[in-house]
C-alpha cells in the first residue's frame, strides 16, 4: 500500500462503501438493474476529519499549510524521506524534489487536490 493509499485511509475513505452491505449482496435481483451510470463516489469531509483529530492532539499542529503537520496529525511518518516518497508516488517534478521547502508546498497542494478528486470534500481555499 502507498502512502497516499494509507492517508486515504486515515481520513475513512472507502469505509463506509465497504462496511455497508448492498442490496444486491442480501438477495438477487429479479431482473436487470438498469444502467444508471457508474456509482456516485461517497463524500468524505477532509476538513471535518482533520479538524477533529488536531482538537484531539496536544501539538498545535498546522494541517492546512504544512504537509508536516497533516502527516503528524494522521499518525505518519512524516521525515524528509517518507515526504520524498509520497511526492514519488504523487508525481512531483524532478526540478522541486531538491527543494524540500518547494517539494513540501506541491505535496501538501496535490494531497488535498488528490484527496478532492477521491471524493474528499475539501474547500477551493485549501486547494489554491
């Protein structure tokens, strides 16, 4: 699992999909379902989740402008090299990866731009 994957995680995204047993699992339907499109994402509130983990956490941790911090508050590692890693796996630039200071403002932006595209509800001031 990736550590985008394990944020996702954290914040329960895909639990309530797979805790939730469908009709279709209870009995067989008798006829066809009719094609309705792909089923709609569930919606995760990011902010709603990380704002109840900082009030339960002693350190005043600043998850809405430091990757550090929002990594801290989901209980990572959030050292040089596991930041590294997740920018790796989320595509960073090469010309930001020896930057730490540049590669940790692209990785806190496109965490949360990844976790609005999952289906997180995460507000456009959080996403600029």
């Amino acid at each position: 699992m990736g550590l985008f994957s394990t944020i996702m995680e954290k914040l329960g995204f895909g639990k309530a999909a797979a805790a939730t047993p469908t009709a279709a699992d209870a009995a067989p339907a008798p006829a066809p379902a009719a094609a309705s499109g792909p089923a709609p994402i569930p919606v995760v509130d990011v902010v709603a989740q990380l704002e109840q983990k900082a009030a339960a956490n002693p350190q005043k941790l600043n998850w809405r402008t430091s990757i550090v911090d929002l990594m801290k508050l989901l209980d990572m590692d959030s050292s040089l090299s596991a930041r590294k890693e997740l920018a790796k796996e989320l595509g960073c630039p090469d010309k930001l990866m020896g930057d730490s200071a540049q590669m940790n403002m692209w990785l806190h932006k496109n965490v949360l731009a990844q976790l609005a595209a999952n289906g997180g509800n995460v507000p456009a001031e959080l996403l600029r």
